[in-house]
C-alpha cells in the first residue's frame, strides 16, 4: 500500500494510502503545507512507485531543487518521477518536461493532461497537485467539478491521488466541500498561533477506508530531513545521583547542563533527533529544594522519564513521591531502572515490587552510562505520547 | 507623512497609488527605512527586483542595509521563477518560487515575523509589498484579494505597518477598489504640471489636501501644506 512517510501517520491511516483512494492535505495559510505532498512523494519513489507533480506556482526546475533542499536528489528516479508544467504556460516560458498544461488558466487543458497521466502511470502511482493554486488560476467551481472526476478516474485505474489545499478564505460551501466531501481522506495541517504562528501540527479528519486514530501530532521541518514529529518537552526526574545528567546527555544529539560542583543545580536539557522525531529533554535536579521546578516543568511537560539507582532502594519511597509530584498532570511515564551493571542491582520486578508498582507500568533496566536500554526506554515513552498502533 | 496626518496609528494597511515613476517605490522603501532606523523590524516584498537588487537600490538611495542585519528580511520572488537553477541564498534574503505562489510569500512572511516578532521580541514590523500590480499580473483579483485579506489581517495581529504600491491606469477601477477595502489608508501620488502631489486618506477623518513632494538627495520630501 502507498504510505504517506509523514511520522506516525501511517500507522494512523492503518498502513498508509491504498490503491484507488485519495488524501487531501488541508493547509492553513502560512503553515509549510507542501512539504507533506513531496515528502509523500519521496516516499513513495524509494518504495519504488511512479509519481507525477504537478508544478503549478513554481518552475518545474525549481521545484525539483526544493526536493534537493531537504536532501531527496530525484536523479536516480528519472523513470519514475514526472512532473506536469502548469507554470510555464502562465509566463510564456518554453518547458521542457513531457507533460505540459499548455493553458493553466484552463481547466479543460488541465483535464486533457491529467487524464493522460492517470492512464499512463498505472496502479498504484501518486499523482500530486495543488487544489487550491488550480482553483486559483481555472475557477473554484469548475476546478471542484474536475477534481470529483479525477478522483474517481483515479479509483477505476488504481491509482492514488495526494492533494494540497491552502484554505484561503474562500466561500464557507468550497471549503466544506473540499474538506468534508470530495476527497477518502483529509489530514489537516495547521499552526498554533498568538498573533504569528510559533508551533504546527496535523492531524486527520477523516479516512473512509478504516477508523483513523484523531491525534494531532506536533511536527518541524528540518533541512535537509524533512518533517519531523516534534515532542517540546520530555522531563527526566529522579532522585539525587541515579543518573539523570548522564542520562540527557546520552540520548542527546546536542545537550548542555547547569552544573555546580558535579551535581546538577538547575537543569539540564538535551535535544534529540531520532528517527522522525525531534525532541527536547528537560533533566531536573534530584534535591528536594529543588522541588517546585519539578512541579513546574511537570505541568508543562508531554512525558516522563523516571530514573531510579537499582542498588539503592532506600531512595525508592523518594522517586515515588517525586512520580506523585508530577502525576497529577496526567503525563504518560515510564521507569528506568538504572545502573543496572553494579553489583546488588535490583531487577526490574524487585524494584516494581518494592515500589508497589502496577503492572502496566513499564520499568526498563538501563545502564546510561554505557547507553545501555535507554533509546528503548525513550522510544517506548515516544509511543505512549504520540500513539504506536 | 507624518506631517500631513501627525503620527502613523499601529496596525494599519496602507496601499500607495501613483502612475509610473512617481516614487511609490522609494517613498516604501523609506518608510521601512524609517523603521529599520527607529529599531522597528523590517519584511520587504519584492514581486519586482530579486533581493540582491533590492539591496542595491537601497544602497544607491544613501538607505544602507547592512548596518540593520538582525532587523530585515526580503522576500524574493524572482530569482525562481525563471528556473534558472538559482537557489543561492544571501543573508535575510528568502527565495519563493514565483509570484503567483502566495502560499509560499506567506510562509516567508510568517517565518521572518516569527523570528523577530516572537524570538526577537521586536513589536514593531513594518511590511512592503512592492508590487500589487505584479501579483495581479498572473493572478487574478480573487486570489489576490484573498491572499491580501489574510496578509492584512496578519500585519493588524502583530500592530504592524503595511505597505502595499500598486501602478495606476494599469488595472480596471474595480480592482482598486476591491483593493481599497482591505487597507485603512491610501496613499495617493499624481503629478500636475512639473508638480509632484500627494495625499493621504482614510487615516485622517477627511482625505489631506494635495501637498507637493520631492524626492531629494536621497530623501523622500514632502512640503509643508
């Protein structure tokens, strides 16, 4: 099945985009929106699908060049990846691709090449445009009326369809249509704003072919990488010397601490680029004066990593009252039994035990110091935050 | 400006109207100028001139950038819309693929308002879009006005000061109009005679009277009414 490759959202679609169906990406203006359609297509050109875009506000050369900004050379997909040149007609510009709008501002002539292509490209291919920059140039009603009929000249030849949509403000009866109506599957792509917008996210509306996961997950474009999901605060607690510093600064690809005399007196904060992820981590200091910072990162944070000195139980009623401190925002947590290399170590049901822990809550034995069973422990706490299946 | 209508109110649009060669350009470029000088931020649009050429023509005008790095930001539309394979980057320059793509401006200018805005703490912005009339060359007025409703509503959210030129007698009346309605003042330029006139309405009750300009030793003038 064609995935999407956007982080977590195949696995929110139940595997990814099947043959014959549509995906629309509903952008807000000012949010990258884009970048989900050519990551999608990247995708889909490694998993070894043909592809075709449709260049509607950007000179087919320079789009390419924009797939090269975020590290995806398309040179060695020259057989599988087309481009459709709706641009070059506006400006009066000669194109050179195979596949040309002759008049962009003519729907009619959009339709004679789309057509083409859905024939030519076969089952199973990603056909990608910009609803909103055709709308723009051919009319809001006749583009929509195309739209419902390449769609479903798509289903009969088995392809798949991956749309943009800048919701600009037009009529309230295009933008329900367009995100209620015509298309299986809607993942809306959105900022969070105070006045300008500082943080995006997306998340799905609807899918027709199964019940989607409604989660919204937070993401960043990176350059080169592309999107990632993006978690702005994972806390590390514990009580005083379990490791907690030694802990951010292994699972971090760039870290720093506030340190005095050896022992963390501040924070510490690492961040972390994992797989599709980009995450901040955020190590508190163990010493009870330092008590209300934790409270106050708690309410804040998005997950909990929970470190414990396997050797010392007598600091467990510490590490439990510390959990207690944060658990009342509800954050998801999981346990790390560290320093599980050292003599008289506790296993990890010892310390469930003598924690009285329930069972559902995991207890992942580490040694972070030889970065031992912590990118399982993180990647664990990732699923819990953002969904795993 | 100030002189015709006393101090410029925060977030406001203002669309600056005038034939050819009257100056609609440099009176922009000097009121972001203006700004740049007062530590306001600055985001040029330019749907004209690439962004290195910008910077000439500011420089040519005695309006030196680069002493006000951390505060500007120009948003090029030209250099890719060619495709001419040109992606080099200059400092405070962002490359957007043409001017018809205004998903893309708009991301621009939102990044360049989330660096100063919100991580520079700089709450006062100045904007240009310099020109309408190129915009409304490829796109027609109801994308245009679509994407300038959401544009201004933007410049109001952060008290910011837009700037919009456009070319008179080069669109219909009902296209200025339709324009007109998304701004809170207009800046009029005309020339009579071996005369430069200007005035401002809809900041002040009543339109100003017409005063005499110039555009002197680099310097934007305009004659006491």
């Amino acid at each position: 099945m064609p995935e999407t490759g956007i982080p977590r959202l195949d696995k929110f679609l139940k595997g990814g985009i099947p043959n014959g169906k549509t995906l629309l990406y509903y952008v807000h203006p000012g949010v990258e929106g884009e970048i989900f359609a050519m990551q999608t297509i990247y995708t889909n050109l490694e998993n070894g699908n043909n592809c075709v875009f449709i260049a509607s506000t950007r000179n087919p050369r320079d789009a390419r060049e924009r797939f090269k900004e975020f590290g995806w050379g398309l040179d060695k997909y020259k057989d599988n990846f087309a481009i459709i040149d709706a641009y070059s007609g506006l400006i009066g510009l000669e194109s050179e691709e195979k596949y040309v709008v002759e008049d962009p501002t003519d729907i009619t002539s959009f339709n004679e090449v789309i057509e083409k292509v859905i024939e030519e490209c076969g089952k199973g291919s990603i056909i990608f445009g910009s609803i909103s920059a055709i709308m723009d140039m051919c009319g809001e009603q006749e583009t929509l009326e195309y739209v419902e009929k390449w769609n479903k000249y798509t289903m009969l030849h088995d392809g798949v369809g991956v749309y943009n949509f800048t919701a600009w403000p037009y009529s309230e009866d295009t933008l329900n249509k367009v995100r209620e109506e015509l298309f299986d599957s809607v993942v809306v792509v959105g900022g969070i704003a105070e006045r300008v917008i500082f943080g995006q996210y997306y998340g799905i509306v609807k899918a027709n072919w199964t019940e989607p996961e409604k989660k919204y997950i937070l993401f960043k474009v990176i350059r080169p990488g592309g999107i990632k999901a993006f978690i702005p605060k994972i806390l590390v607690t514990g009580p005083y010397n379990t490791g907690k510093s030694t802990l951010v600064h292994a699972l971090s690809t760039r870290a720093v601490s506030v340190d005095r005399l050896a022992t963390t007196i501040a924070l510490d904060h690492g961040h972390i680029d994992h797989k599709e992820f980009s995450v901040d981590i955020f190590g508190t200091p163990g010493q009870e004066r330092f008590d209300p910072i934790l409270k106050l990162l708690g309410g804040e944070a998005m997950g909990l990593l929970l470190i414990v000195d396997s050797t010392k139980p007598e600091e467990f009623p510490r590490a439990k009252a510390m959990l207690e401190m944060t658990l009342g925002y509800g954050l998801p947590f999981i346990i790390l039994a560290n320093k599980q290399d050292l003599p008289n170590a506790l296993s990890s049901e010892e310390i469930r035990e003598r924690m009285k822990i329930g069972k559902e809550i995991k207890i992942v034995p580490t040694v972070a110091t030889q970065k031992k069973g912590i990118t399982e422990a993180f990647e664990t706490l990732i699923d819990m935050i953002v969904g795993a299946d | 400006m100030d002189i015709l209508t006393g101090d410029i109110p925060v977030a406001i649009n203002i669309l600056v109207i005038g034939p050819p060669l009257t100056g609609k350009a440099f009176l922009a470029r000097a009121i972001m100028y203006n700004g740049l000088k007062d530590k306001e931020a600055g985001i040029y649009i330019s749907t004209k001139d690439s962004g290195s050429k910008i910077k000439d023509k500011y420089a040519k005008c005695g309006l030196p950038l680069d002493q006000y790095e951390d505060a500007y930001g120009i948003v090029d539309c030209i250099s890719r819309s060619l495709g001419t394979g040109k992606t080099e980057t200059a400092k405070n320059v962002v490359l957007v693929g043409s001017a018809v793509d205004m998903t893309g401006i708009s991301i621009a200018v939102g990044q360049f308002l989330e660096e100063f805005w919100r991580k520079k703490q700089m709450k006062k912005i100045r904007l240009v879009i310099e020109s309408l009339s190129n915009l409304l060359m490829y796109s027609n007025i109801q994308t245009v006005y679509r994407f300038l409703h959401v544009f201004t509503g933007k410049v109001r959210a952060v008290d910011g000061l837009g700037i919009y030129t456009i070319e008179e007698g080069m669109h219909d009346s009902m296209v200025v109009t339709t324009l007109k309605q998304l701004v809170q003042g207009v800046i009029e330029l005309k020339e009579e005679g071996d005369k430069r006139l200007l005035r401002v309405s809809g900041i002040t009750p009543m339109p100003t009277k017409w005063a005499e300009y110039t555009i002197e030793n680099n310097e934007f003038v305009v004659k006491e009414v």
